[in-house]
C-alpha cells in the first residue's frame, strides 16, 4: 500500500470541498507513480489518511476519480493558455503560451502525465477530454495566426495542432534535460520556432508572392519576428 501522505488525516473532519481537493491530491500521486492500472483505491486512500468508504462518498470508482483529475488539470492548462491570449501584442502571445506548457509540465506532483502520457488514453471518456483540451488549445492558437494571416480557420487550426505539439513535447523533453538546458532557454527555441513558423504563411492582406518570393522577404515577417 502507498505510503499516507497526512496520516493525522484520518478521522479528522473536513469541508467537503476541502476533502475533495485531499483525496484528487492523493489520487494525483498514486496515479503518477503507478499508472492508471496498477492504482488502488485503497492505496488512495491510505495516502489521504481515509477509509475507503470516505473515498467512495466522494468518487463512485477509480475512474471517476480519474476523470476528475484530468478535468481538473486540464482545466488549469486552458486557463494558462487563455490567460497568454489574453495579452494585446501577437510575440508576447506566442512566447507566453510556449511558457505555459512549460510551467504546466514542471509543475509539482507531474499531473501532465496524466494529460499527455496517460496510459488510459483509449478509454472513450478519458480520450474525449484528452483531444478536447488539444482542440482547445490549437484553437486558442488558430485566433493568432488568423489575425496575422490569410488562412481559413480550418488551416489555422491545422497548423494550430503542429504549433501547441510542438510546444508540449518540447516542454516535456526539456524536463527530461533540464540539467544541461535551462527552462529559459528552452522557451526561448521554443518560442521563436513557433514564430519563425508564421513566416511560411502570407501576411494579412498580401498575396503569396510564389516564385517571387525570396527567402527573408520583409513583407514575410510577423510574428514570426525576432525584433523587439
């Protein structure tokens, strides 16, 4: 059994609310650790210092528990997302969003695991939230590259899904590396990858110039700018 994490937990009342949030903590840890498979209620609730029907008051079954956990912690990387759309300038966006998936793996307690490595990824509930927080966020990424570009939303959404991929599995191999690759200079390649990226795409009210385009053409440059 998982070791307990509060043992003086037990038998102490609590908000419900504020039990919720001890129980997805240590449901969090024990998913981690040993994957979806291998976790047992009971060792959830030895880690949260409760009996198991305690455990069973709040969440029916371990997949419910599951669920709850990845509603939770994808929830929390939308609104990362959606907090760095909210910035005014287009670069800040895009490096702002390359830093949240950044800080959402680094995060204590490794809950992108769950998002981005689950082992329960086929199940129809868990693979629903999974591609809708990818959707979500390619989306969130469609709205700047439409504002900088010619294409249809479909196209952005496309190229949307490449950029928030990028993102995400560059961050998760940054954590994998972070002795010889510092946080910051991670985002940094990573940011200005996503930017220079928007360079491939007409600007807003100019025709691709085709074959007479050249390679670093002002009239290319956006966000994809390094400048300033």
């Amino acid at each position: 059994m998982a070791e307990q994490t509060n043992p003086t937990a037990r038998g102490q009342r609590l908000p419900r609310s504020e039990r919720r949030a001890q129980l997805l903590d240590a449901a969090l840890g024990v998913f981690v650790e040993n994957g979806y498979h291998a976790a047992a209620m009971d060792d959830i609730a030895g880690r949260a210092g409760v009996s198991k029907p305690v455990l069973y008051q709040h969440f029916p079954g371990k997949l419910e528990l599951y669920l709850a956990l990845i509603d939770q912690h994808t929830g929390e990387l939308e609104q990362l997302v959606r907090d760095a759309l909210a910035l005014s300038d287009n670069k800040a966006r895009i490096n702002t969003m390359t830093r949240a998936y950044f800080d959402f793996v680094g995060q204590e307690g490794a809950a992108f695991r769950l998002i981005f490595e689950s082992d329960l990824a086929n199940e129809p509930e868990v693979r629903r939230r999974l591609d809708q927080i990818d959707l979500t966020c390619a989306e969130a990424m469609a709205e700047i590259i439409r504002s900088e570009t010619s294409m249809e939303q479909e196209e952005a959404v496309l190229v949307g899904v490449a950029f928030v991929g990028l993102a995400q599995t560059s961050a998760r191999h940054w954590l994998t590396h972070e002795a010889t690759v510092s946080k910051e200079t991670a985002v940094r390649i990573t940011a200005a990858l996503i930017r220079r990226g928007f360079g491939a795409f007409p600007l807003v009210g100019r025709a691709d110039h085709g074959e007479n385009e050249r390679p670093g053409d002002p009239a290319r440059e956006s966000v994809g700018s390094d400048a300033g």
